[in-house]
C-alpha cells in the first residue's frame, strides 16, 4: 500500500477547512505519525477544502487580506495572493510536518442541487448550481476554479521543495490542469451495476480531453440507499454484509486496476476510508 488519506476532519472541532492536525488527537504528528509510516515506505494524502469555517486561523486571515468570495467562506483562488496565503497555511499546519499529498475536495466550490427525493434533470442542474455560483462569482469563471486552486497548490509547493513530487487528487478539473500534478476522480457515486458500466465510459471520455490521471472511488462513495436524497442512492443497505455488495465490490477492484491510480474508497458505514495507489510517487 502506498497511500493513506486522510479524509476530512483532520482539523479540531467544527472548524471545516482549517488546515491544521487537531492536537489531541495528532500530538506528535512528525515523530509518531509521519516518521513511522514513512518508514514503512507509506505516503499519506491529506484532504483540505477551499471552504472554511469561521472561527479558525485560516477563515481569520482570509477575511483580514480580504480573500474570500461573497459567500464569507471560500477563498477566491483568482488572486494571486490569495492563493500563496492558501498554500502558507497548508505548508504551516501540514505539509511541514511531513504530509506527501493532497486531496482536493470540493474544487466546485458552489452546489445547490445536493439535496432533495427526486433528481433534477440535467438542465436543471446546471441553471441551479450556475445560478448559486453567479452569486459570488462571474459565470465565465465558474469552471475554472479548480484550476486556479491547482496552481497555486502547485506552485506553492515547488516553491518550498522540490524534493517532493505534487500530487493532487482533485473532484473538478479543466483544461490544462493536470500541469500542476493534479489527478481527478469522478466524485461520489453510487453503488449500483449502472454506475459501474458509466464509469468506464467516463474515464476514456475524460482521459480524451488530454487529462489521463483519472480515477474513481472503487466500491463506490454511496453504498446505502436514503429515500429523501436522490444522490444517496446505493443498492446495498447492509454494506458490506450483502453478499451482492461484495461481488460488486471486487468486480470494481477488477476495473481499477487498469486505471493509473488503483484506489479503493470503503466508506460511509461500510469500514473506513482507504487509498492505494501505484506509480504515482515512485
């Protein structure tokens, strides 16, 4: 196993985004943590968001430098000092201590159609999310975000070392962007047969466009099914108890092994959140 991610919640409390190790919790992350576990010849991913609570350090010197979006809460990545902020914070409460890599969650910024029984049509959503994001930013910029994120991630990391490879697993991606060491996923998806088979049509889509290092949550994010959230639309109640979910599961692993990044996602109530990779960091 190359990689562990650490997945959100790494932060003290209900500071969402601080990118900072809750001390109790890490008391020694140098020594205790990132020392053994590179002994182990492991890496570990740390997720970091572009929204941030208020509360915390980070949101506190966002708003003083007058580098959050209208929302009072994510970052405008579209300035320039904005984003070596960004990266200073990261490189201060994690990449200092030994951190290797990156998940970039939530790099569209602005969702508004996560929520509801019944799923809008696919017009629908782009008028809705266009329409939450046009409030805080210009429609010509909308997709663009994650770009700009990407770089300065990017550039503030190579600025710091360049004895350590940037790597980057982002859910949004645009044109170009894998120049800054980025690797996307296809987001949280269900466990279903149907989402399976999309996948692969997914993947030479987007590899298509000139961004190979793709990849997706093997055995799905969603794996149960809640009613009252169209998203949330798994076909296995009983996790991994369902016999069904588990021939699923491997015929996933089976498909990810032909991806550039082998990644398993066990999550939300089935066991915990794993990443294993190859290739990446050798």
């Amino acid at each position: 196993m190359d990689c562990i991610v650490l997945d959100w919640r790494s932060w003290t409390g209900e500071l969402w985004g601080q990118k900072t190790l809750d001390p109790e919790r890490f008391p020694d992350p140098d020594a205790n943590m990132m020392e053994q576990l590179h002994a182990l010849k492991s890496k570990l991913m740390v997720s970091i968001w572009p929204i941030m609570n208020s509360g915390g350090d980070n949101h506190r010197e966002m708003d003083e430098n007058g580098y959050l979006l209208g929302n009072q809460a994510t970052y405008d990545a579209f300035q320039e000092g904005a984003r070596q902020l960004y990266w200073q914070q990261a490189n201060a409460g994690l990449f200092s201590h030994g951190i290797d890599a990156w998940l970039c969650d939530c790099t569209e910024p602005f969702e508004a159609d996560w929520k509801g029984a019944v799923k809008p049509e696919p017009e629908q959503r782009m008028l809705i999310n266009t329409g939450e994001a046009k409030s805080y930013l210009d429609p010509e910029y909308i997709n663009a975000y994650s770009l700009l994120h990407s770089k300065g991630i990017y550039e503030g990391q190579r600025s710091t070392t360049d004895s350590k490879r940037v790597v980057n697993l982002t859910r949004s991606a645009y044109a170009g962007q894998h120049r800054y060491g980025t690797i996307t996923w296809s987001g949280d998806i269900a466990a279903n047969w149907d989402t399976l088979k999309k996948q692969i049509a997914d993947g030479l889509n987007i590899c298509v466009t000139g961004s190979p290092y793709w990849t997706f949550d093997i055995g799905a994010f969603f794996v149960q099914n809640k009613p009252e959230l169209w998203f949330w639309n798994g076909d296995f109640d009983k996790g991994v108890d369902d016999l069904g979910y588990r021939e699923l599961y491997v015929r996933w692993f089976q498909l990810g092994a032909f991806l550039p990044m082998f990644r398993s996602s066990l999550t939300h109530n089935v066991f915990s959140y794993v990443f294993i990779e190859r290739q990446w960091f050798k």
